[in-house]
C-alpha cells in the first residue's frame, strides 16, 4: 500500500497541438478511494494511464509511496489495472488467468497457490477455477480480472471504468463488491468512470474532471451539495441540477419576478442552482407549469416552467397534481453562481417571509 502524488501532471497530443491534460495537482491518501469522473474526453483515462505507465507524462511528476515513476515501466510501478475489457487469456483457465503475473515474477509455486485460492475466496471464484473465461458470465470475468489484481499485492489499485460493459443490475452488484473488497483489503485505489451514481457510492473523494483540468475535489456529497461550477452542478446529480437565470435587485433575489432570499446588494443577473429534492410543492410557493412527469415508484419527477426557466421537482406526496402547482425552497439550500464565470458564488442570503412576486 501506499500514497499516491500528482504534480503538474499533463498530457499532450501531436507535440503541443493537443492537451489532453493539464496541470493537475492531486495527493492520494495511503488506503484512499478517489473516483475520477467527467464526461468522455476529459483526460480521465488518459491521467489513468499516466499514472500506470501505459502513456508518457508530457509534464509533471507522478509519484507513487513517495518514488518518482515517471521514467519507470508499468512493470515496475507496484501497480495493478483493471480494465473494462477484463483483458484475459481466453485459452487459460481461471487459476492461469489469475496466477500470470505472479509466474512472470518467478514468485514460489506454493505462494503462488495460497495468493489465488485466497482471491478466489474473497471473489467466491472456487467453483469455476478451472473454467476457461468463455464459460464465464460477464461479471464472473469481471471478478477474474480483479482476482487477478488482488493476488498481485500492489502498491495501488488502478480501475478503467471496468463495469460499463454489464448490466445495469450487475453493475449495481459489482459496484458494492469492489468497494467491500477495497475496504477489506485497504488498497489505495484510482476508479475512472463516467457514471456519476457510480463515482458517489464508491469514492472517499471525487475529483470532477472538465477538459483535462479538475473543476471540484471533495467528498461526494460535499460535490453534490456545494457544486464548485455550474458545470459540476449540472453534471453530478440524477436528474441534473436546475441551473436558471435570476436577478439581484436592491438586494433581493428574484427569479421570474419573486423574491427568494435578500442577499448583499450586489446588483446583477446570476445563476441559480436548484435540486430537485430540496424544492417542495405546496400550498404556496412560486406557480410552476407542469409539462412532464417522471414516475418512479417511491417518488416522481415533475418537470414544468416557471415563466421562461425550467424546472425538476421531486415530489413523493402521491396527491394529484393540477396542471399549475406551487413551488417553495428553503434558502439556505440554494446554490448561486457567477453568470460570467460559471463559479460558485458565496453570497449570503437571508430567508424572505414567502416566494411573493415583486
């Protein structure tokens, strides 16, 4: 086990025609859980592999219990990947698959035993040892994959997105059986993913990744309350964060002409960030056109318009909704950001007797 650190680490592409990555400063705790996230093509994997070795750093410094690897082969890291293509041997069985990269280091038969069958415990593989990966299911290869891994013993523990090619439910299987086995083992892990659900209920920390540099670092629900950007708002979250034009005006904060909250008088347009979890229809409120309703069992997802902005709302009353229906939100959940820069603004606001149009 052990710390992993980032110092300016970028990556770029054709020389310096294409950056990749830029500049990411980033210190790993010795046992930690980081998720990268972000959409395709923020520089995600790419950091991944640099910290692997499977790509050249352009810049920076990558080290790994306290070691400079930069210049070292992936080999020699202390590392072992986790990729979603399992990268097994098809014509090896599963204890092959598993005991590879041990044999390649000439570790003892007898260890080499005892490491694989105690995997296989962990991973409930013992039944299917002897199986090629073809008589496999998906998630079975998966856990191969990781067996594999395990019995390695490294440093750390690098996942490339290795569950976006089950299904749905098998994610959410495998999803809970990496992190009980991260914790068991207490293995420093890197996790790259796109999922965002995916990266809140695995990391310790996320770091939000957006064209090659980090938006956010911070625990998952530290991310999903207090949203660093509007492009981290609008990204983490199921559904999305409503991101709507308001106005502070004489220092009150109006959306569509009703006052929110008083603020600071500090005059001008900004973005208001509402969850859908923290806005509550009612008796009074501010009028909301409904024009679409998401059911889903526990609760639903009412969207509609207020004036010109749009609007989820999750609602679990089950009461029957009107065509118009009342919205309120407590002040203190409301999230402001810059409209120009898109960053969390840290105005204070100050609760206003009801949402009354001004």
């Amino acid at each position: 086990m052990a710390n992993l650190s980032l110092k300016g680490v970028g990556k770029t592409y054709g020389g310096a025609q294409q950056a990749a990555v830029t500049g990411i400063d980033l210190d790993i705790a010795d046992g930690e859980f980081i998720v990268l996230v972000g959409p395709s093509g923020c520089g995600k994997s790419s950091l991944l592999r640099m910290i692997a070795g499977l790509e050249t750093i352009s810049t920076g410094e990558v080290a790994i219990g306290g070691r400079v690897v930069n210049r070292l082969d992936p080999a020699e890291r202390d590392i072992a990947m986790v990729f979603q293509n399992y990268a097994l041997y098809p014509h090896m069985s599963v204890r092959d698959n598993m005991a590879y990269g041990l044999k390649n280091r000439r570790t003892p038969k007898a260890e080499i035993a005892q490491r694989v069958e105690e995997a296989a415990r962990m991973l409930e593989l013992g039944p299917y040892l002897d199986r090629k990966p073809r008589a496999l299911s998906g998630g079975q290869r998966q856990r191969v994959a990781m067996g594999r891994a395990i019995v390695r013993q490294p440093a750390a523990f690098l996942f490339d997105e290795p569950l976006s090619n089950l299904d749905a439910r098998l994610r959410v299987t495998m999803r809970m059986e990496i992190r009980r086995l991260q914790k068991r083992l207490g293995t420093t892990s890197v996790y790259v993913t796109h999922d965002q659900l995916e990266a809140m209920t695995l990391a310790d920390r996320l770091v939000v990744l957006n064209g090659g540099r980090i938006e956010q670092i911070g625990a998952p629900l530290e991310v999903y309350r207090r949203p660093a950007s509007t492009f981290v708002a609008s990204f983490i979250g199921a559904p999305a964060m409503s991101l709507v034009d308001a106005q502070i005006e004489n220092g009150q904060l109006l959306l569509e002409r009703y006052l929110l909250a008083h603020v600071g008088n500090a005059p001008g347009p900004v973005t208001l960030g509402l969850r859908a979890e923290e806005l509550r229809i009612g008796p009074a409120g501010i009028p909301m056109r409904v024009e679409h309703v998401e059911e889903l069992g526990a609760q639903r997802i009412v969207h509609g318009m207020i004036g010109a902005q749009r609007l989820s709302v999750a609602d679990g009353s089950g009461a029957p909704l009107s065509e118009t229906v009342l919205v309120s939100v407590d002040p203190a959940r409301l999230n402001l950001f810059d409209t120009a820069t898109g960053r969390r603004s840290e105005l204070r606001l100050t609760a206003a007797q009801a949402p009354l149009p001004v």
